[in-house]
C-alpha cells in the first residue's frame, strides 16, 4: 500500500484586526469527498492462484486425454452381451482391455483431482480477495493531524494526511 | 460450486471402461476367457460361471466307436471325384481317445485332383494331431496349421491337401500335448471335412 504524506505549511503572520465580515459558508453542511481504491493480490497470491488453475487445467486436459483413449479401446475389445462370439480372447486383447481399465481408472482419478484443484481455485480465489480502500476527505474520521509550532515573530502550522 | 460438481461427476462417469458381455468371445488357448467369465467347454465361448455344465460330447458324435483301431475304423467307401460332402463330426472325450476313419482314393480326372482335408477343433481345448496313414499305419502327411487370420470360427484348423497315389488311407485324430489346461481340458470336438476336388 502506497502511503503519503503531505504537509501543508501556512506562516501566521501578525496581523491587525479587520472588521466583521459576513460568513457565507457558515450554514452549509461539508460533504466528505470520498475515493476508493481497488485491492490487489500480493505476487504469493497470484502465483498460487495460478498454480490452482493451471494444475486444474492440466489435470481435466489429461483426465480428458486417458478418457477417450479408454473409450477407444472399450469401443474396440468392449462387445454387448448377444451379439455372439466373434474372435478368440487372446492375451493381446486382454492387455488391450486391462490398459483400458487402467486408462478409465486414470482419467476418474484426474478428473476427481481436476476438479478438487477447481474447487480450491475459486476458494482461494474469494479467500484472497483483497478488500477496496475507501478514504473519505472532510469526514470527522479523516481529519488532518494539525500541529502549531510557534516561531519568531508568528507560528508554523502543519497538517498531515495519509490516502 | 455445485455446478463444477455435477460437471466433474459426469465427466468420471464418461470414462469408458471395456465391457465384455456374455457369450461375445471364444475361449482362448487352455479356456482362457476375460474375469468374471469363464469357458463353456461344449460351445467353447466365455460365459457366465455356472450357467453350463460339464463338458459333454454332442450328440451323435460319438456314433462311430469304437473306431481306435484300422480294422474297426468307419469307412467312407471310395471318394467320388469333386467330393464334398457335409462335415462329420466327432468327439475326443479324454487325451487316451484315438478316432480313424478310412476312406479310398482311386484317379479322377481333371486338372487338379487332389485330397483336401480340414480338421476344426476349439482353440480353447486340447490341440488335436491329424495324420494321413496308410493301411499299415504308416504316416503319409500330417496336418499343417491352417488357421485363417482374423479367426472367426473359435477353431483352430489343421489342413492336409495334396495328390496323393491312388490306394486305401485312413485319417488319424488324437490328442497333442498342448492347451489341455494343463490336464483339466484335455478332451474336445472336432469337425472334419474330407473333400476331393478335382479342379
């Protein structure tokens, strides 16, 4: 967060007394100027939420990767009962239809991961967010810190602000 | 949230396992069939467990035994030139079983005459010898390995063709050494096609 401090210096100078003049401010009510600020992540932060999404994004690619080779192979060893026997079960396609179950097995697994990852991306994701400032100019609660330091011949006041 | 939920569930349902039904394989050497299937020794496909029984010769192949000896081995009489009858079948119910059957070559005309013999059996159960003999016993041919690639018949097949001298033959079928399931398996079926073209 950026911090300022601005000092205004004003030089009370003796000065002789003047007539009464009309105030015409004195009846209006100050309105209080106000700003916001919008938050913003730390790097950390970033770098996490990046790492959540791309690990999501990685394993839903690779879930979706091993689910159509599953669905290729189960296309191709996979029959319905009645059709009628049409090849010999060879150990060829038993280590075709064990490799689809292995795939269908790995493609359950990164899909469950993929989505964990998604899930944890959005909490972190609203868990890190970073709250918007307002600062408000002229409220009770923004007053400048006023100090009078007196000095030859009159007084040196300051004011300081922060926003 | 639980929209990401339903899309990640539905997702792991989509991945595709291979499901093997009933009855949709032939057993494979020694009956080897997918899990929770086993082999149906008569129709030598991969079922359920316990929905067949016991391996059974089918009916009427057994008509021709005793048929272990030359003498006592059924005969097919001459072959007529272009033969090409419908396939016998018969039954080898235990690894001991010898099946012979005699048959006569005498000349035929024609551009090509020759014997062309064809013995299926189930891949999944014992392998079967078959051998041409004569009426000494003598061996002329043995089967060769004729399994057509892709097979679609369960079956492996076993082939003699070539002229061969007019005279009496008789065709030998035992039981090998292989895919008996090491002994549990050793008995089968078989068909046997005897033909004798011509051209």
């Amino acid at each position: 967060m950026r911090a300022l401090a601005a000092t205004a210096t004003l030089i009370a100078l003796a000065a002789p007394a003047r007539a009464q003049e009309p105030d015409y401010f004195a009846n209006q009510t100050p309105t209080p100027l106000t700003y916001r600020i919008e938050g913003e992540r730390t790097g950390t932060q970033k770098i996490w939420l990046a790492s959540l999404a791309g690990g999501a994004m990685l394993a839903g690619g690779l879930g979706l990767y091993y689910n159509l080779e599953s669905r290729d192979i189960a296309d191709e060893v996979g029959t319905e009962a009645g059709a009628g026997p049409a090849l010999v079960y060879t150990p060829e396609i038993d280590e075709r239809r064990r490799t689809g179950e292995s795939y269908a097995m790995r493609a359950r697994v990164l899909y469950g991961l993929g989505g964990a990852l998604v899930i944890a991306t959005a909490v972190y994701f609203v868990w890190t967010s970073p709250d918007d400032r307002v600062i408000a100019y002229g409220s009770d609660d923004d007053r400048p810190d006023v100090t009078i330091a007196p000095v030859r011949g009159g007084a040196v006041i300051g004011a300081g602000w922060s926003f | 949230m639980r929209a990401a939920g339903a899309v990640v569930a539905a997702l792991a349902l989509a991945a595709c396992e291979p499901e093997i039904g009933a009855g949709t394989y032939y057993c494979g050497e020694d009956g080897f069939c997918p899990p929770d299937l086993a082999c149906n020794p008569d129709t030598f496909t991969c079922e359920t467990p316990g929905s067949f029984g016991e391996f059974d010769c089918p009916s009427g192949s057994e008509a021709d035994e005793p048929d272990d000896e030359l003498a006592s081995a059924p005969t097919l009489g001459a072959l007529p030139c272009g033969y090409n009858p419908i396939p016998r079948e018969g039954c080898v119910p235990d690894g001991d079983d010898v099946d012979l059957l005699q048959f006569e070559v005498a000349a035929c005309t024609g551009a090509n005459p020759r014997l062309d013999i064809t013995l299926m059996f189930p891949v999944a159960l014992v392998e079967l010898e078959l051998a041409l003999v004569d009426d000494t016993g003598a061996i002329v041919r043995t089967g060769e390995p004729c399994t057509p690639e892709p097979n679609f018949t369960g079956r492996r097949w076993l082939c003699i063709e070539g002229a061969v001298p007019d005279g009496a033959y008789h065709l030998r079928i035992t039981a090998g050494d292989d895919g008996d399931c090491d002994g549990a398996c050793r008995y089968t079926h078989y068909l046997l096609f005897v033909r004798y073209p011509t051209a």
